[in-house]
C-alpha cells in the first residue's frame, strides 16, 4: 500500500467494533445532568460544546488494578454511586473570526445508538456541516475521530473542512502496524482510525504542541491517554480555556484519584502524570476546563480538595 493512500476501509467492520469502543471509552461517568448548550468568550472567540450523544463501558475495564472496596470509597466521597451510567461525548464549537472550527469529530453513527448525534446538534445550533471551516482532533481514538467520515458513502462530514491533528498521533495511527502497537481490544479499532486518517490526509495539517492552530489557539502536549494526546488551548491575553479532550475523562476518578492506572490509556504511568500535572496548572491557573467526556456541558474549573481535587461544572 503506497503511503498517502486510502486502505480498504473495514466498512462492516466499523459496524461490528460496538465491543471494542466501549473500551476505548473510559466508563461508568457520573450522571452531571443533561449536555446544554453553554458558551464561553475569550477575547472575540467564543467556545460551546455540542454533544455527540453519549457512549456506555464498564467501571471494571476503567479500573481493571483497583480493588473494588477502593473504587466505591473514593465514588462515596463524592456522593456518587459506584456503578455504570451513561457516558457523555462533547465535541467543541470554536467560532473566531470568519473561521467556525470543531474541536473533534464524534464517533460517526456506526457505534452505539445513542452516539454519532454531533450532526443533529449542529443543525439544532443553525451550523451546516458545510459551515465548518476547521475541524481539530485532540487524538485519534474512533470516538473523536471516525466521525469526519460518513459511514456509508466514505464522504467527508464537513466537506470545506481542513483538518488538523497532533503530528504525533499522525505519526503513530497511521503506521503500516499499528495494530501490532495496541492491545487486544484496540487492535480493529486502530485500523480504523488508520484508515481515516490516510482518508483525509490531502486536507490534514499536522502540528507539535505549542504550534498555532488558528489565532488563539495551539496545541498543549498531554500524552499518555495516546501517544500524542493533545489538549487545545484558546487564549486572548490573560484569558484562557482548556479544551482538554481525554486528558482528564471521569469527573470523580481523574480528579479524586488521578494516579490510578486508567485501562483506556496506552501508557498508564504518563497519562497519570500528565493528569497530576494539568490539574495543579488547571487548579494554580484557575483555566475553565472542557472535557470531552465531563458530564452536564463538560465545561467546569478545578478545584483543590484535601489531597485531591474536584471538577466543579460551570
């Protein structure tokens, strides 16, 4: 296969992965209350999120080295229920300038059926699917990813779109082995997210962390989750939003017991560095967070709690 080239897409096989994207997600999220629309102003730019929908897993796959007993004390101090409820997905809406950028894609409509819901929010916000100019991708797991193309002609979702995702993510999702690369149960997946990668290459810029995106935006290195994670961070001055994809994915885990070995995260030990890290800068900074999978509208702030921390939605 030559490289640049499109691979034989596993169409039927988008179909039957529904088992393994439950895994990519990171399961059992804490019910927040429904995702409305909420908006954010950074300078002239304004930032929302707009729902995908949302994904369902399991509290065993998300914790697979943590003793049940553990598991249900840090949720109780919380007040919330140790158990699986439905786990929401945010796509970000950067309008800034003449410029309308998407901040991932969605999982398409071939997971679940209660995901691939982005194009109906859209139109539900009066945005065509051809008003987006940009669309960026925080890493390349099918959640965030596969929803660029349309499941059943191949088509671009957003046709006047160019695309912009992490060189590093590049860089590993679109190796000829992959899928030797990944666990079991992201070895059909990682074709996947090949496939659509090399799919939109012709339009696909590839940037480092610290590198422009757009005026006021640029990517923040937070690896760990994938080998080339990275957040988006929106700037005007002293004003900022982090929009931080999977970097920081459970509203109790990530925050109450951020050391903890995430089973969706390809690098254990990083990404549990990178979160200790972006917390004490999210909690130093006071920075609003957006999380992809953060419940009510996925916006919020940290906050410092004893030893630990806390998302506090906004």
């Amino acid at each position: 296969m030559t490289a640049g080239a499109a691979p034989p897409g596993p169409r039927c096989d988008r179909r039957t992965l529904v088992a393994g994207l439950a895994a990519i997600v990171a399961g059992a999220w804490p019910s927040g209350g429904a995702a409305g629309q909420a908006a954010l102003t950074v300078g002239g730019t304004t930032v929302e999120t707009a729902s995908d929908g949302t994904l369902s897993s399991s509290l065993a796959f998300m914790l697979p080295d943590t003793p049940r007993d553990a598991v249900e004390a840090a949720f109780r101090a919380e007040g919330q229920p140790a158990e699986a409820s439905p786990i929401p997905t945010h796509a970000s809406l950067v309008r800034t300038g003449a410029d309308v950028i998407l901040i991932d894609a969605g999982s398409g409509t071939s997971f679940q059926p209660t995901a691939g819901k982005l194009a109906d929010t859209l139109e539900g916000r009066n945005v065509p699917r051809e008003a987006i100019t940009q669309v960026v991708f925080t890493h390349a797991h099918p959640d965030h990813l596969w929803g660029a193309i349309d499941d059943f002609d191949d088509s671009e979702r957003f046709p006047n779109a160019r695309y912009v995702v992490p060189a590093a993510e590049w860089d590993f999702w679109t190796r000829d082995d992959v899928e030797t690369l990944v666990p079991d149960w992201l070895k059909g997946l990682s074709v996947g997210s090949r496939r659509t990668l090399r799919r939109l290459e012709a339009k696909m810029e590839r940037r480092r962390p610290g590198e422009s995106i757009a005026p006021g935006l640029s990517y923040v290195a937070t690896p760990g989750h994938t080998p080339g994670h990275a957040s988006v961070l929106v700037e005007a001055g002293r004003e900022q939003v982090l929009i931080g994809g999977d970097a920081l994915s459970h509203a109790v885990i990530s925050f109450r017991r951020p050391a903890w070995a995430f089973g969706s995260d390809l690098d254990r030990d990083l990404a549990a560095r990178t979160r200790l890290e972006l917390l004490d800068r999210l909690a130093n900074e006071r920075t609003t967070l957006v999380g992809f999978h953060l419940p009510g509208s996925g916006i919020g702030r940290v906050e410092r709690s004893g030893d630990a921390y806390r998302f506090t939605q906004t």
